[in-house]
C-alpha cells in the first residue's frame, strides 16, 4: 500500500490519499483530546498523515481503505518512540473520528463511527461523548431542565438523538449532585446535519475541562 502527503494547511496537517481508488470505502478524520499533549504527528501504516495536531484540534477526514490499519503517534518533530500506537480494525463504508485520549501514561486510540447521511429530512442528529480522564459521570442537559444523556462515563458515546433544528442551550452537569460543571455557548443545530458535543480537559487542573461542538459526516 502506497501513501503519499500533501501538506498544505498552514499548521502543518497533511492530507493522507491511498492509490486503491476503487477499495476507498472508509474515512477518518484524528481529534486529539489528550491534555498531556500540545502536539503530536499521527502515522497510518508507518507512514506520516498528518503533523503537528495541537491539543483540542482535529484533522480533515482522509480516505483509507478497509481493514486493519497501524496507528502511531508521536510527540511531533520526535519520531523516535511512538507514545502509543494501535491496530485498528476499519469497517467498510464507515466515517471514523480516532480520538487521541487521557493523559500520556495512558494515552490511548478509541475509534467512533460518526454519522453521515440523514434518512429523516428536517431532522438534526446530536449526541455526546466524554473524554475528561479525571471527570465522574456526567449529565448533558438542555436549558428547560430536560437531561438529555445521563450517567455518561469516561470514554462513553452515546447514541445519536434526533432533535429539532434550533437553537439550543447545555449544560454539563454530575450525574451524582447535580453540581453544574459546564454552560456550553448557545448552538444553531441545522438540520439534516450529526453533531458530537465533546467533553475534555480536566476537571481540578489544567488544562481546564471544556466543550467542543464538531460536525460530523463528509
């Protein structure tokens, strides 16, 4: 399997291509959520995809073809020993964000099929995941007090829950007290769209536990 990279965004991310054309089945973009890390370059197969992703920064999605694939990731411009690396199996005709997770003593790769293509015309899809190694379970709660994910665990994806296009309001909460860790900035949620909320960082240290909002799907 050939790889080649073109690196031409401005902070170094390359764009990884596979000359397998008609086996492309699979895309995958890397999110890096680790807060031990402020950048690190990802191999695919022993080979560079993508440099310098900065902690709380994701990648484009890039083709790859199906099956077992070699994740490396390094410390960028330290390509000596990769800080973990990982034999991922990739199902066909699936879009993946690999996420790059918990602190560096136990830095690890979880692969997650995000949504692509919506079969309920008008309907938006959203769902939360969390990636704060030191948070306890958490609740995803809307502004009319209605909790939308509860009990959420490290390292848990929830399902996709369909939800009006609009504007909404959440809050992260404890699942056990209640306590309010998170007001997430007010979102537009269009239609037709997946949305994964994200929940990383950490909760007494630094860097401080925070929420990113990602489109999800080509």
């Amino acid at each position: 399997m050939n790889y080649f990279q073109n690196q031409s965004s401005k902070n170094g991310l390359g764009q990884l291509f596979t000359n397998t054309l008609p086996q492309m089945e699979i895309f995958v973009r890397f999110f890096n959520t680790s807060p031990s890390t402020s950048s690190i370059d990802v191999y695919i197969d022993d080979t560079l995809a993508f440099s310098n992703i900065e902690y709380k920064e994701y990648s484009i999605y890039v083709p790859l073809i199906t099956g077992e694939h070699k994740i490396s990731i390094f410390l960028s411009r330290d390509n000596k020993l990769p800080i973990a690396s990982k034999i991922i199996e990739l199902s066909p005709h699936s879009i993946y964000t690999i996420a790059i997770i918990n602190k560096l003593n136990l830095l690890d790769l979880i692969p997650i099929i995000d949504g692509n293509k919506s079969h309920s015309f008008g309907t938006t899809f959203f769902r939360f995941i969390h990636l704060s190694p030191e948070a306890p379970l958490l609740n995803l709660v809307n502004k009319k007090d209605k909790k939308l994910f509860k009990y959420i665990e490290f390292e848990e994806s929830t399902g996709y829950l369909p939800l009006t296009p609009g504007k909404y309001n959440f809050t992260i909460s404890s699942s056990t007290n209640n306590v309010i860790y998170l007001r997430v900035q007010p979102i537009n949620l269009i239609a037709n769209n997946f949305y994964t909320l994200y929940v990383v960082g950490l909760l007494n240290n630094c860097p401080k536990m925070e929420t990113f909002i990602i489109k999800d799907g080509l």
